[in-house]
C-alpha cells in the first residue's frame, strides 16, 4: 500500500485533456475514497480523464455524478464503477463531480438497515484556451505569524510565469508583498490586524492567464495590542528605495501609569527597551502582563506594534515620538487599539507631527490613555487640550507628568 503522501503526490500530477493521469490499478491501494482538491482543466467538447482514490474491494462499486454546472450546460460522465471516469462538457465554466461508493463492499440496504456510503468531491474548470489557477483557502493567523501559500496551476500548455502581488491590506500596513513573488509556494507575514488579500496570477506559453484571489486575516490574541502608522507605505524606503524615499522614524511608547513623567524608563515600553525577546517586566510573576515591541520601525512608514497578552486593570498612557525626519519633514501618525479582537476599538488620527531640530526638540504626541476592563474588552479615552491633541517637544515630555487619568 502506498503511503498517503504518495498519493496525493500521484493525485496533483493530474494533467489536463486526459493526457496522464499518474495512477494505474496497481500502483497504489488507498485506504479509504479521496479526491484531490487540485482542479481539473477540461477543453470544451474534449475528453477529460478524471481519477479518484478507490479502495480496491470497491471499485465497481462507485458512481459519479456531476453535482453543480453552468446554466444550460450538458455535462456527460461515463465510468464502470472503477476509479476512473471521462468527462465531457460543450460549455465553460465551473463543474463539480461527486464519487460516491459504500463503506465497505460487504455492507448492502439488506442486513438491517440502509448502507453507509462515502463520498468526495472533484473541480473542473471547462476553458476553451489558457491556464486555470486555484487559491489556497483564506487563513487566520495572528499579525506577525508567517504563513506558506501556494498556488496551483492547471492546463495544457507551458507556464510561462506566476506572481503573488498584494491586491488589498488594512490601512497603516506596509503592504509588504509575499518572498518570493514569483513562485507558486511563497511565504507572507501580515504585519498588522486585518485581512491581507492577495492575488495570484500565471501566465502561459500563448500569453493566456488566469488569477485568483485568496484572504490572510490577521487577528490579534493579545488582550491589548496598538499600532502605530505614519505617511503612506509607498513613499517608505523599502518601497521605494531612492533618494527620494521616505526613511522617516517614528517611534511608538506605552506607558506603564498615570501622572508620572515616566516617558523613557523601564516604565515606558519603546525602542530602547522593549524590542528583545521577552519585553520587560512590569511587576507580575508571569510574563503575560508584560509589554513587548515586536517591530522598531525606522525607514519611514511603520507599523511598529506594542502587544500584552494580559493586561492589568490600570490605565496605559500611548505616546507618539517623532524620533527624526531624516530630511521627509512632517509626518502624519495614526494609531489603532485593538483590545482583545479582532475589531478595533478605537483609531486616532492621522495627527501631523514635526521635526524640529533634534530628538529632544522633536513632537511627542502624548495621545491617549486606555484602561482594560474586565472580562474583555477596554476603554479609550483621547488625550487633548484646548480641543487640539496634546503635542510637546519630547524634552517637556520627559519633565512633565500631562493630564492626569480620565
């Protein structure tokens, strides 16, 4: 018996039009019915040979059947009750195929009750000229988690290329594309919450494509989680790389308190501190209610991200440092809180910061003060005076405690 792995190598090398199939009777002995869920790639009014995985005792046993088609479509299907069948269809469009066959070859409606069955399910695309692509299902993963993809391409003629590009990100993302961009497998990283689409497109010896989109959703596991955004990804140095580039540097601080002029110490989570592998240490015995900066973000657009698994219930101070402008000049920061979800609570912003001569001279945006409640969930409470956000020179920052808690 060949092992699973192997069959589904077999199954995948399917080519189109009936030309291989990579199975023979006597090559493999699945354990149970499979179906691959590769595409199958039909021509209008041409033989397809589909194959399924059939466990020997039952073969003879199984029926097809074509189960969703086009409109005014007339699909047929022919087989003998084996692993095989041939499909042909005048129409284009999406069919799907059903393989049914018993539980068992023994087992009949006669000993008692009905006969238990089982059944999978094959896609074929019926194209008249070009490639068929497929997407892998859409994934949620945690911002920061690499995932692999790989995309699937079916036809009958040579794939000249393929390429993953990023075809729609949360705002505040870099928009960083998958590595590589040319490969069918390739790896991508969402860099914030939200869902990352991403599009997948092959092209073939005639110049024919096709493409597909797929969605990475990016859900925060954090009890408390804020990003920081500033100016657009495209004018960012990794974007654009040039003397024209954005390598602006703005940093992200969360304070640990209320009242005290704390900004820069081991009671504020920022660059200088907080970016190792464990963060620091706020008080616990456990490491869940500590801060950790997971990105330090200095070539001009973030986002830059201070996560706690769990945090307590006191007020957290955000703050907004503009660090130095490396010649870009204003920035326009926006910040996202996300407490707990998926949703975020609150977004402020975009709120202009400026250079000034040095770091000390530069804005510190002392922006919002935000207390987790319990049983999930927290309250965000914007910092401004006069009507206006509260903006000083960081070298006020350091020497005055600002508003005191809401």
């Amino acid at each position: 018996m060949i092992p699973r792995a192997a069959l589904l190598a077999l199954l995948a090398s399917v080519t189109s039009c009936g030309a291989r199939t990579g199975l023979n009777d006597e090559g493999y002995e699945p354990a149970s019915l499979y179906c691959t869920d590769a595409v199958f790639v039909a021509r209008p009014s041409r033989d397809l040979a589909l194959v399924a995985g059939v466990p020997r005792a039952l073969r003879g046993l199984a029926r097809w059947s074509v189960v969703s088609s086009p409109s005014g479509s007339t699909p047929t299907l022919q087989s003998d009750g084996g692993e095989r069948a041939t499909f042909r269809s005048d129409r284009e469009g999406s069919y799907v195929v059903r393989v049914t066959v018993p539980s068992s070859a023994d087992r009949d409606a006669g000993d008692g009750g009905p006969a238990t069955e089982l059944s999978c399910t094959l896609t074929v695309q019926v194209r008249a000229a070009g490639p068929v692509v497929t997407c892998p299902a859409e994934l949620t993963v945690a911002p920061l988690q690499p995932v692999d993809l790989e995309g699937r391409v079916a036809g009958d003629r040579a794939i000249r290329s393929v390429g993953w590009t990023i075809d729609g990100a949360p705002s505040g993302s870099a928009r960083r594309p998958p590595d590589p961009t040319d490969r069918a497998r390739t790896r991508f990283t969402p860099d914030i919450a939200g869902d990352h689409r991403l599009r997948f497109r092959a092209v073939d010896s005639d110049g024919a494509s096709d493409e597909c989109v797929t969605v990475v959703h990016a859900v925060p596991r954090e009890g408390l989680r804020i990003e920081l955004s500033w100016d657009p990804p495209g004018r960012s140095c990794p974007a654009s790389a040039g003397a024209a580039c954005d390598s602006s540097d703005v940093d992200l601080h969360l304070l640990q308190g209320v009242g005290d002029p704390n900004w820069r110490t081991d009671s504020d989570c920022y660059y200088g501190n907080c970016t190792n592998s464990r963060g620091l240490r706020w008080g616990a015995l456990t490491v869940d209610d500590d801060p950790h900066l997971d990105i330090d973000d200095v070539t001009g657009h973030g986002p830059e991200n201070i996560n706690i698994l769990r945090p307590s219930a006191r007020f957290y101070r955000v703050g907004v440092h503009y660090y130095s402008d490396h010649g870009a000049g204003p920035q326009a920061a926006t910040l996202t809180v996300y407490c707990n979800g998926a949703t975020a609570v609150a977004r402020l912003g975009p709120i202009t910061l400026s250079s000034r001569g040095g770091p000390d001279d530069n804005d510190f945006w002392i922006a919002a003060d935000v207390l987790p409640l319990p049983g999930g969930g927290c309250r965000v409470a914007p910092i401004s005076r006069g009507g206006r956000p509260w903006i000083v020179r960081q070298s006020e920052a350091l020497t005055s405690p600002g508003p005191g808690a809401p």
